[in-house]
C-alpha cells in the first residue's frame, strides 16, 4: 500500500489551524473577560490557593499605587499588599478568604483609613471552581464611602430633629383631614396633662375654645386647600386643669407628603406674651388717660390761674376805687375849701396832707401783698417771719412758728420759694375761710424729708365732698414740680391740716 505523502501534512496543518482558532478563541474571550472587568464600576481582583492575585482591574491597580505606592501585579501576594494598607485587617481577611475556600461565599463592608480620613467598601467575595474543585477566589468591591456619611448625616439629622421634637416645648400634633390627632409631640402630655396614647384619634377641635371655633374652622379650610403652604394660626385651648391658654404657631398641609401623610401643626404656649402685651395696652391706656387727666387738670389750673387773676385785679381795681379813691378825693375837696377860705387853709392844708399819706400807705400795702416773697438775702426762716408778722398785726389770732432747717443754705432756693409759696397760700385760705383763732407752722427737716405743715383750729370742712378750689390746687401743683407730697387732713368743725412733704 502506497502511502501518500502529503497526508501527514494535511493532517498537521488541520491541527494547526484548530489550535490557532482555539487560541484566538481563548484570547477572545480573555480580552472579553477583561473588558468585562474593566467595565465594573467598582474594585475586581482574584486570588489563587496561595492567596496570590491572578487579575486586577485598572481601579484596583490605581488605589494600590494612590494609597501605597506599590505598582501591584499579578503573582503579588494579595495579603502583603492588605499589610501596607493596614496591617491590622491582615488576620481579618485571611480568615475570611479561608471561609471562602471552604465553600462559603462572603458579602461584608470593611473599612479603611486612606489619607486620614475612613473610607468605607462593600467587598463580595466567591470561590472559583475547575472541575468541581475550588481553584481561586473572585472578589468584587465598592466604595461606598459617600452612601455611608449621607446615611450618617441622614441619621443624625432625624435624630437631631426627634430630640428637638421630644425634649422642646413646642406643641407639635399631626391630624388628618378631618381634625382626627395622628401624632403628637411629647410636650402635649405637659401641657394638657393626657398621654400621647390617649389622644392619637381624637378631634383637636375639641380642645379649642368655642368662640376660636368658627375662625380656625376657615383657617383649616385655607389649609386644606393650600398643600405645603404654611398658614399661620393663633387661637386659645384647654389645657391640663381646664386652664385656658394662648397658642400660636403654622399649619402646613403636608397630606401628600411620603412619611408625613398629614397636616402638621407647630404650635407654641404666647400665653405669658399675651398677657404681658395685655398689660402693656392696659399701661398704654392708662397713661394716655393719666396724660388726659393732666392735660385737663393743667387747663383747669390755668383757666383757676386766670381767674385768680381776674379776682385779683378786681380786688385792686375796687381797694383802689373805695379806698384810695376816696381818700384822694376827700384830699381834693380839703385843698380846694382851703384855697378859698383863708381862715381854715391852714388847717385844711393838714388835713389834705394826712389825707395823701394815708392814700400812699393804702397803696404801699397793697403793693406789699402783691410782691411779698421769700427773700433770698435774709433767708427762709425771717422770710416767713416777716410773712407771719404782716398777717398778725391785722388779724386778730396767735400765730406760732416751728422752724428746724439745720442747713438752710444746701436748699435749692427755688425749693425754699415754693415752700415759701406754700405756705402763703395756705395762710391765705385759713384768712379767707377758715375763721380759726390759732394757726401753727412748722419747717421740718428729719433726715432726707423735708416737711411743711400749717395747721388751724378753725371750721374745717368735708374732704369727701368738698371740690378742691384754686388755692389747694395751686398747693398741689407747685408741690409736683419738686416730687412733693401734699395731704389734707380734716373735718367739720375740727379744723385743718395740711402736710406737705419733699425728699431732699
């Protein structure tokens, strides 16, 4: 049998041909394979049985080499660069690589301090089988590093705003559609004195004070027609004891809202503000009254002022007109029955002339009751003396004078005028009304209080009844200009005292 030659190198070629497309194949699906693994968003290696690394993905290789400076490579063995990164998750891991070449898969999150700061992986870790035995160990990581902080903040936040709402005093109540209570904060209990528990159910209408009712009533229906606007409120509610309160605070429409599915009401106890604003409208009131009642007294004063005035000068006009009038008259008529009888010129030239200085004394001592004053240059003490001796020669009562000022001259001299002033318009009334028989005066200084009391046995009169006329009101308002403190005391028949009083 002739064998032909060329067959055995057909033959070769075929097997050529088969195993160059074999390792094309092969190829193929390994450069698959690493396009594969480049294309995970994430950190791909694998390890063989002696925990060596077979493939590690471009992310993995630039962390390595960020974080260590080692440029890794296959063969590297994977827990001697773990060393570098941290040498204290070494046993960790070889415990865990050693579970999963018993067969057990591992899913868990490690964390790694990478330039001072924690950065957190979620690591998948699965064996490898050939041929039904495990020959390796695919892993697969993840940084989740920024999911972990969100989570944290996100905790902290929600445990930041549950201790606001269970430790602050703000009323917070979560009612649905109809009023129903849903929710409600820890400080209900304090304020209405009912567990959370006891309320969830009930309508918070009922908790508010009927004539609020019809107002919140269209308020709330503002709100449920205006989702996530805040609607401000105040009104007054039952608190714990039936005691009445103010609360005041929004209400949002938060119905649609995921984990809300409510309207949330963010009240707060102004009780004490209303009442204090009440006050303060209360003192407004009053002050502007008090104001009004001054502005009247003070026209009253002056339209007395003017009277006074008128009174006074009537007076002068009529001493002038009945008396010094007459006096020059009679004067008048003496000179000219003089002038024409010569036997009686003499003695009516006298008599005129005696008319004249009894005109120019009337005169003198009416102008003496018009100026008397404190003088400043003799001081207080002869002043009212000099006041007090006028009065006596006329008048027919015993005057007594009390005078203790043990540093007359540290007073202001426009106190000792007003006391002085005081004084003289006392004594004029006492004149005028009281028909008394004994007046008594005292200048008084004890400590810093400084007093002025004019006393008469006199008719007295009716403090309840009697109107206070031009000379007490004068007394009083020249008494306010120091801050001194003017009082009366007396009854019919008992006569009158008067005290008034300035702290020096």
């Amino acid at each position: 049998m002739r064998i032909d030659p060329n067959v055995p190198i057909a033959a070769a070629k075929t097997r050529h041909l088969k195993q160059a497309h074999i390792t094309q194949q092969v190829h193929k699906k390994a450069a698959n394979l690493d396009a594969l693994v480049e294309s995970l968003d994430g950190y791909v290696w694998s390890v063989d049985l002696e925990m060596s690394y077979i493939i590690l993905n471009n992310a993995l290789l630039k962390l390595i080499k960020e974080v260590v400076g080692v440029e890794a490579k296959p063969g590297d063995k994977m827990l001697d660069i773990l060393g570098l990164l941290d040498p204290s998750k070494t046993e960790e891991w070889k415990n865990i690589y050693q579970q999963a070449f018993e067969g057990s898969g591992q899913r868990f999150v490690s964390q790694f301090l990478i330039h001072g700061r924690p950065r957190y992986f979620e690591v998948s870790i699965n064996p490898m089988y050939k041929e039904g035995a495990i020959n390796g160990i695919s892993c697969f990581a993840s940084d989740i590093t920024a999911e972990i902080n969100n989570n944290r903040r996100l905790q902290e936040s929600h445990t930041r705003f549950r201790s606001l709402i269970e430790n602050g005093t703000d009323i917070i109540v979560v009612i649905d559609h109809t009023g129903n209570i849903i929710y409600g904060s820890p400080s209900i209990e304090k304020h209405f004195g009912r567990k959370l528990t006891d309320l969830t159910g009930e309508n918070a209408f009922d908790f508010i004070y009927p004539d609020d009712i019809p107002e919140l009533a269209e308020k709330f229906l503002d709100v449920l027609n205006s989702p996530g606007i805040s609607i401000p409120v105040k009104s007054r509610a039952y608190a714990m004891g039936n005691r009445l309160i103010w609360v005041e605070g929004i209400v949002t429409n938060m119905l649609k809202t995921e984990g809300v599915n409510g309207i949330v009401c963010n009240f707060r106890d102004v009780t004490e503000r209303v009442k204090t604003a009440a006050l303060v409208q209360e003192s407004e009131d009053l002050r502007h009254q008090l104001m009004d009642e001054k502005i009247n007294r003070q026209k009253e004063i002056m339209q007395a002022a003017i009277e006074a005035q008128e009174k006074e000068r009537a007076h002068i006009g009529q001493e002038l007109h009945d008396n010094v009038k007459q006096i020059l008259s009679t004067a008048k008529v003496c000179l000219e029955y003089g002038r024409g009888n010569a036997a009686e010129q003499q003695h009516m030239m006298q008599r005129a002339e005696d008319m004249i200085n009894s005109a120019i004394k009337e005169i003198r001592e009416l102008s003496k009751s018009l100026i008397q004053v404190y003088q400043r240059e003799i001081g207080l003490q002869l002043s009212i003396e000099n006041l007090v001796e006028s009065i006596r020669i006329g008048n027919r009562f015993q005057i007594s004078v009390d005078f203790f000022l043990p540093d007359e001259n540290r007073l202001d001299d426009k106190l000792k005028m007003t006391l002085f002033r005081i004084m003289q318009e006392q004594l004029n009334n006492i004149l005028t009304h009281a028909a008394a028989r004994h007046i008594s005066i005292a200048v008084q200084q004890a400590g810093s209080v400084l007093s002025l009391t004019v006393a008469d046995d006199g008719k007295g009169f009716d403090i309840q009844q009697k109107r206070m006329g031009i000379g007490i009101t004068n007394i009083i308002n020249r008494a306010e200009i120091f801050n001194g403190q003017v009082a009366f005391h007396s009854s019919p028949g008992k006569g009158c005292r008067m005290v008034v009083s300035f702290r020096i």
